[in-house]
C-alpha cells in the first residue's frame, strides 16, 4: 500500500470509541503548537475530530506533526481517549474526545488556501467560484450537495415505484423555432447543419406517450441560452413527468405525495395534503403574484367599488379607464414617516405604480393626505374590509391591473420579509390552477400559448375558441413552495379538432403549423392516448430545501451570471482547424458607437 | 371526465378475475370479425388480453366496435369471462379468459402504421427509426427500456448504499486539447469563444476527490464527435465513479458485487466473484484480445519456439525478425475445403495477415501445405501443445505480435460464434489489469498516455521512467464481459514528484502542462488525496443484458451512424439570425474534384 487507510471517519468518533485504535484520513483544518503540543483538527467528510501529537507518548510522530500545515493531507493512527474536562468542545460531536497519534505519514501537502475551509465565510464569489473545489470543501456546501443527492434519490425512488420508467431523451437535438434561444451545436459530418440542446425534453416525453409508456420521468439537464439574470443558469436540471390515461386531479394527487414524501425524509417536515389550490384569478387577485408566498397574509384588498365613486380622483378615473384600486394592511406601522412612505413608493415604481396612496390609522387620527376624500362611511367600510386597527398603515395603488398587482405583490414580500412575518420553518404548498390558455401579444397581434401550444384546455371552455380565446382556461398547473414556482406542467390536447381549433387561436395555418411541429403532429396520427405531465426544477427546490438563497450554491460547479465558469475559463476560443473541420468562422461582431 | 379511466392494465387479467366487471384502456393490436363476432387484442404497455363484441350482448357497444382499426386508442368496459376450451391461447398470458363488451369509447383514431407493432419484424431500420414511436410500441423496445431502467436504478441503489453521492457536472465546459473530437458550442454572450460538450467528467469527478466528496458517482451524457462506426452513438451515457482513499482492490471488489447485483436482481443469474483477473500482457498472448470472449476455449498457442528453427521458412523468418508464431485448434473442423481455408485467408487478411498456414488431423493423415516442413517430433510437440485429436484443423499466423493477435483473436471470435462454441447464458466477466502507462507513438515519436496523462503507474515500476517507460505498468483496469470491454478506469496520479516524472516522459514541458491542464494542476497544489475510478458504459452493459445485438435498440431516440436523427430531422439547417447572434457563419467546404 502507499499510504495507510482509514479504519474510521473523523466525524464519527464519540465516546463510546474510548480506548479503541483508529486510522484517519483527512484534511488539516487547523493546527495548533501548544506548550511544545500540536493538536490538529483532522477533517473528512463527516466532520472533525481533534489529533494529538504529544511529544511524550511519540517523538517522531511529533516530529513529523509539526510540519503538517493546514489543508496537508494526512494519515493518522492512535489512541481514542477522553479529554480532560476543561477541555471538552461541546460544539462538535466529537468534542469529547481526542486521538493521541502514535504514527502519522504525511499524504500530500497543500498550499495556503486562498480563503477558510468553513461556513459562513465572507468572501468574495468570484472567488469561491475559481476556487470552487475548495469552497466545496466547506461543511455547508457538502450538505448542499448531500441533500441534493438525497432528494434526486428521493424523487427517482417515489417515481419507479409508481410504475415510471426513467428514459433518457437526447441532448443533441433539433432547434424549434419557439420559446427562448437555443444553445447550437455545429454538426461535422453534415456542413452548415446544427443540432440545438434541449429547453426541455417536451416533444420527446410526449413522443414517449405516443408510443405507449404511460408513464415517463427523467431527472435531465435542459438548456436556455437567456440573458441571464442575477440568478439563472445557462443549464438547469428538471424533474421531467409525463403520464397517460391520468386526469389531472390523480396527477396533481400523486405529485403532491411525492413531495411530502421527499420534505419528510429530507427534513422530516410533514407537510399537508392536499394542497391548497388557488387559481390563477384568485392568486392575482389576493396576491398579486402567479406564485404566492402563503406563510404569511396581508393579502390585496379590493376596494374599487368605493373607489370608483369617492372623492379622491386619481382613484375614480382609473376605474372608469378599466383600473383597480387595491390596497394592504402594513399592521402596526402606522409610525412610519413621510420619507419611509417615499422610499416604498420608489420601491413600487419600479413595478410599473405611478403613485402610493396611504392612510395610517394612529389612536383617533386618519394620516395620510388621501383621507379627506372619503367619507366617514367609505373610511368605514375600508377600515372594515381591511381589518384595520389602532397603529395600521394602508397602502393603495390604483393602476391597470398588472401594475396594481406587480406593485402591490412586491410591497407586500417586502414587508412580509422585512417585518418578519414569515415564518421560515414552514413549507407552503400550493397549486396555482385555471391559467388562461391564450394570452393576447400586443407586439405580435395575436393571441401566444401561455404554456405551449399542446396545452389542453379544460372542456366546459372549448367552445370560447369561436367567441372569446382570451377567457378559455386551461388544464394548467404551477405548483408553489414558499412564493417560488418549483413546478409546472398541463394536460394535453390529443384530438385533432381541439389541436386545429388551437392553431387556429394561435394564427397558425395548416402549413405553419406542419413546418413548425411536423414529426410531432405526423405521430399524433398514429393513437395519441390523453397524457399529461409537469417539469420541477431540482435547483430551485434543493436551494428552498437546504436553506439557500442562491441557485449557484446547489451546483457543484455552476456559471457566473456572464454564463462563464471561471475555474476552468470556458468558454474559450478554440483552434481555428476544430472551426474549420465543422465548417464554421468567427464573425466578431461590430462594435457599436454608443458602447 | 373526458373518458372512462382503466380499471385494471391489460396484460394482467388471469382466470382469478372472471366475473368481475373491468374497465380497459389501451391500443388496438388486432381487429378479427368472426362470423359478425369482432374480436379485438387491446395492448397496453403490460401486454394483451382479448375483447369481444358480440352484437348479441350488446348491440351498441357492437356497432362502435365495428368501426375500431388497428392502433385506435380506446376504453372498454365489460365483464371478465373464461374462453371456450377450444379458444384458449396458450401462448399469452391472459390467453384464458377475454373480455365481453358492454361498452366502448373511441378515445382517438389512428391511420395504419407503416410496420406491425410485434417483436422480430423484419423492417429496415430507416424506417423504424423516422417511426420511432411506432417502434417503440413493440414489446421488444419496452421491455429494453424497462430493463434500462431497472439497472440504472440498481446502479444507483447500489452506489448510495455504499456512500456515493450522485453529483451532476457541467455539459457546458472546455474544450480540451487531447482526446477526441470535442462537440463545441458557441457562446453568445462571448463572441469568438466556445463550450465543449464533455467528452467525459475527467476533470470534474477529479475536482471533486480535491474536495473532498470521497465517493462520487453520475449517470451522464458523454459526448464525441468521431467518426461513427457502425455502432458508435455520438451522445452516450456512462455510469461515471470515483474514490479517494480507497486502493485498487476495495474498489474492483466494490465494482464487482454492483455488477453481480445488477446480474441477480434483472435477470436472475448469479455471477461469482471475485471476477477472473488477467493481465494485459496475458489477454493478447491467450486471447489476442484485451477484451477476450471468455464463455469459450480456443486460446491462441505460441509455437515460436518450434517455428523458430522449422524447416517452413515462412516461420522462421519471421522469428527472426523479432515477430511470432501462433495458432488455434479449430475442433472438429479438419473436413474444411481448400475453398473454406481460402475465405478464412481472406478473413485473417482483414486484420493484416499476410497469411494463414494449416494442418488438418484426419485419422492418421495430416493434410496441409506445410506439414512436410516439420519433422515428426516437432508435429508430435504440436499436437501435443494444441491438445490435438482427430478431425482437429490447426490455423497459424507468423506476423508481428500485434497483426498475430489481431487476426488470430478475430478468428477465434468467429468461430466461437460460427460453430456454437458460446453458452449465451453465460455472463462471463472479467478484468484485464496491469495494462502499459504508455505507448510509443511513431507519428509523433514520443510517448502518449494508454489511459490519460493521470493515470498512476505501479509503485515497483517508477523507476523505469528513466530507463524504459514502455514497460512501465499502469494501476488501470478495464471490466470486460463476453467479450466487451464495459468499464475502465484507473488509480490517478496525486503525487507531485510522480507526475512530473509523467509529465516528463510524454514530452510535455512544465509550460505545455501547464497550459493543457492549467487549473487542475492549480487544484492539484492544494491537498490532493489518493484517489481513482473507473466508467461503465451503460448503453453497451444494457444490450449485454437485454440480448440485444444494437446499441441504437438501448437508446429511446437514438442517432444514425451518419450522426442524424432522422425522425426530427436534426441537425438542420438554421436562421441567419440565430447564427448572428452567436457571432459564427457557415463557410461550407470546398468540394474536393475527387468525389
């Protein structure tokens, strides 16, 4: 053998191991000399434990100890004894005890690392990021990567035992000319032909219920050349679901056993079932959001029907432009001043709020330069509606509809987290359903899919394709976890009337339709069986999981937010033969003046 | 609801469930009228059980029925009874009972397939391959997907069970200067530069030992560009692990018992380990093969000695030339013809035998061209050798060792294949170790990698990188079952002073390492511990398993060997727009005159 191997893990000595001889491997997180002492904390995987080089009990042990530095790696053997009360650690679970090392051997050494191996460091993350394999290093990042071990596990165990085969779909596959940019792929072997990376495996998992498998699932990486924001990633990792002869409602029931299951075995959290369902109406208008945080209220109020005749006319002339006027109910906030109240209503501008009205409710006293356009009677009816009490402060935006609920959704999470209101133990579930099925694009003049063209709509609206496709709802579903959207998914359209009647909304000709899906509608010919299915995003539930607040922290090697990874600088240029082998030349682009 | 939902899956019905009232969805098979009796064989993903319309019964159920065609999809209730004596079909499984219809429901319709969906059709792979999702319908794919599916969830059961942690790596990476044909991907939002779809997680899975995850495993998507073989896939998915502090021995032994598991648990067959270990040196000398078929005999015999001073100077000449002289005995097979040995030449001539010498034991004649150069005892040590008997036919190839090995191995091969010397219920597994570190490149004149630049050699032959690197022998290993090899991997280099020395000996300056392998050298500095791996190929493990003779039977979607997928058509051509974006043009190759 060329180095001696482990006996035991560090993290897993405790008292009961007293007495006993043990070999260790590990890193060097710390060392210490003492009065001629060397202690070292010794880590693995599982954690630290405490090693002792004494030279009374072995000299030569010592001697070779006292050069380990931090980050060396090291094989240890010794002595498991108790340690001297004064001295117990009661913060690690090894504090009890120490080894008294009577070899050691010196594995490899290490440079000085450019920041600490521990939690809650602060650092710089561009740092840890080219430095990625030791920021891993840190305990909090090895149970980031556990759990999500665990919970991948989790899910693909739950699925196989509901009878779902997990196929895998290709990477190399075919661009489609809707949805967000495409990462290309030049093809070789066929000149100025390319291959695009999936978005989602959608067309494959539904092929696969052409074929007959009744039940899919692949836990995948799917690919979106966006522009990133401060927390996406060029490629992501999905929970893909698909199934046959299921209705939604059996779907939806055995999706939300599965992530009871998984937060009970990963955080033994008991979660309710079923969920809490809302639709898509009622969330907008009771949060203003599409994926409502729910471990908390101040839910949006309605009162445009006073508004619309009160004295106060900003108000009543939005509602009779086709406007809402809503408010919340900050509680006990009453105190804030005229500037705080600027500040909120910068914060709402940026969703798009032209002004915020208020109304502080302070012992007898109305504040706020709006209140003397209401009545006693109106003021009552608010103060009713809204629940208001001593200390209370209502904000209002009266607006278009998408700007009162942008507005009003972001102030009430600001409060929600800045106020402490939420109470972060709690996993809020809940389905978000009856999304339109067509939403109207101004740019474009005609109605676009809200989920995607297949989207099946629910039955009772089918008949709206003729008179009203803005109102059809569709059987689409989004499932929520603490004000994240995590999953979501439709059942399908699989009669060819409903599918034209679609094409149809959708301003697309037989033709058009034929050229932008055709291997797909050319299989529905074949026995298309009524399916369905939805997609979770694995990152964002293991960053909701583990406590995160970045997705970067549940990738083991994730891209910056310039899609690059800069431990290993890709991407890079490559040499000009590898272009021309696949037919391919840089074009630098043009720079621009105004740059 | 939109229709009636199964109560029960087809294939499972059996005589327990007569008279009990069932609800059945699923694709028509077959449609028979008889005697104005139609009989249906309904398929869903778990096989076929009969249904019958019997206008006596139900006369509405019987009118819609009569308007079923092949692959209609469809629902139908009714009522579990035995089938006359005369009517069991004892070749399914439900073949004792069939269903009476009360009731049917059209859930879609489907145009005639372009092949029937049955097992051992006889199509041309075009056609299934553009009809994939007709294809996939036949039991033959489902059951392969299934098993599929069954072994990468054991792998995965196994490697958890074990300690491993499934981690995911980048498909977005860098290009990287050894190795295949990387697929690159340009990046948009940096003109100019490129990501590489991995070739393999190398680096990453390396990374990770660096910090610190011990036990790593993923079941991956590879990527090579080359030029596809007959059954080469472009993208193909590996079950990739690594381990620090582990030696070569734990982890070949943990390897085997997944292996024997995934054996036991998929197909039932019990596989001994420890697996049978043979060296490289010892594979090519028995075998001609470092993946030899090991469910049969037929080793190659090394006559040198003998040849060497012969009367046949074909094979003298070439042992003095530094070459060998080999042989296998073809039992049984000295009936052969001139006309028959001729085509075996023309095989050998294939893998660069310039010649194939004979003699064939009938009775007490030997017969062949060169028997008379040897004299009776040297005939006598042959046979005797070759463990001759009657009717025996004895082929011999005099050539370099490796055009020896090459043509001999195939023939061998081809035999064991031809003459039904191979127990196909056999899963014949094994090692082949010690292979070379390195191997001289004549091109380049210089020494390349067998494995890669990291693989460890053998402690006892470090010293010879100064007096004789070819002979070095690397701590690698490749699992090899009948006949395939369907792992490999190797203990990595983690010694400093070890990998200079390699570094050294394949002609790579400190710059040119640094270059090529910059940031993993970096993470090399910072406390390396011992570590190694090993890939399985799971595509090829899956069509050992499944009996199936394709790799493209193993993949739901896969590519063609000109790369293509010809169901969706990818790769295709692109808009100017995308490719603008991503700052690259086509400049399509000149067509050479030749052509």
């Amino acid at each position: 053998m060329e180095f001696q191997q482990r006996s035991v893990f560090c993290g897993t000595l405790r008292k009961l191991d007293v007495g006993s001889e043990v070999t260790l491997n590990g890193w060097v997180q710390k060392r210490r000399d003492l009065g001629g002492v060397i202690f070292v904390d010794l880590r693995d995987r599982t954690g630290l434990v405490q090693v002792v080089f004494n030279p009374e009990i072995n000299a030569e042990a010592h001697a070779i100890g006292d050069k380990v530095r931090t980050e060396y790696v090291i094989s240890v053997k010794g002595k498991v004894v108790e340690r001297d009360a004064e001295t117990i650690n009661p913060n690690i679970p090894t504090g009890e005890i120490e080894v008294q090392v009577s070899e050691i051997e010196i594995i490899n050494q290490a440079k000085t690392p450019p920041f600490f191996i521990e939690d809650d460091i602060d650092v710089d993350e561009q740092v840890r990021l080219k430095y990625r394999y030791l920021d891993l290093r840190r305990p909090e990042m090895y149970r980031t990567m556990e759990l999500r071990h665990k919970v991948t596990k989790l899910f693909r165990d739950y699925l196989d035992s509901r009878g779902f085969l997990e196929i895998e779909t290709p990477m190399l596959t075919k661009s489609t000319p809707e949805g967000a940019r495409d990462y290309l792929v030049p093809s070789r072997v066929n000149p100025g032909e390319f291959f695009a990376l999936p978005q989602s495996p959608q067309i494959f998992k539904q092929l696969l219920m052409v074929a007959g498998y009744e039940r899919y699932f692949q836990i995948v990486r799917c690919f979106r050349d966006e522009d990133l924001r401060a927390d996406r990633q060029p490629e992501f990792t999905q929970v893909d679901i698909e199934t046959s002869f299921l209705n939604m409602e059996d779907l939806l029931a055995m999706m939300e056993e599965m992530m009871a299951k998984v937060c009970k075995e990963v955080l033994n959290v008991t979660v309710e079932t079923p969920f809490r369902r809302l639709t898509y109406a009622e969330a907008m208008e009771r949060y203003g959001s599409d994926k409502p945080d729910l471990r908390f209220g101040m839910e949006l109020v309605n009162i445009g029907d006073i508004a619309e005749n009160c004295g106060f006319q900003v108000f009543s002339s939005v509602m009779k432009k086709g406007g809402q006027v809503k408010g919340i109910n900050v509680k006990g906030c009453a105190y804030y001043s005229r500037k705080d109240v600027d500040e909120l209503m910068k914060f709402a501008g940026r969703y798009g709020a032209k002004g915020l009205a208020w109304m502080a409710f302070k012992d007898d006293e109305i504040k706020g330069p709006i209140a003397k356009f209401f009545t006693e009677e109106e003021i009552s009816t608010i103060k009713d509606r809204m629940q208001v009490e001593n200390n209370d402060l209502l904000l209002f935006v009266a607006d278009k509809p998408k700007v009162v609920a942008d507005s009003l959704g972001a102030l009430r999470l600001k409060f929600g987290k800045e106020l402490g209101l939420i109470d972060e133990s709690k996993f809020a579930f809940a389905w978000v359903v009856d999304f339109p099925l067509l939403e109207w694009d101004e740019d474009a003049k005609r109605y676009v899919a809200l989920h995607h063209p297949f989207t099946r709509p629910r039955p009772e609206d089918v008949h709206l394709f003729d008179t009203n496709p803005g109102q059809i709802r569709a059987q689409a579903y989004d499932m929520v976890l603490n004000g994240f959207e995590i999953g979501g998914g439709s059942m399908r359209i699989y009669k060819r009337d409903v599918q034209e009647k679609m094409f149809k909304a959708l301003g697309f000709s037989q033709e058009e339709a034929q050229e932008k899906f055709g291997f797909l509608l050319d299989a529905f010919e074949y026995g298309t069986p009524p399916h369905g299915g939805i997609a979770f995003g694995l990152d964002r539930i293991v960053m909701i999981l583990a406590g995160r607040s970045s997705l970067r922290d549940t990738i083991a090697f994730p891209k910056t937010a310039s899609a690059r990874d800069i431990m290993t600088d890709a991407p890079s240029p490559v040499d000009n033969k590898q272009l021309e082998e696949l037919s391919v030349r840089v074009v630098m682009p043009k720079k621009t003046d105004d740059k």
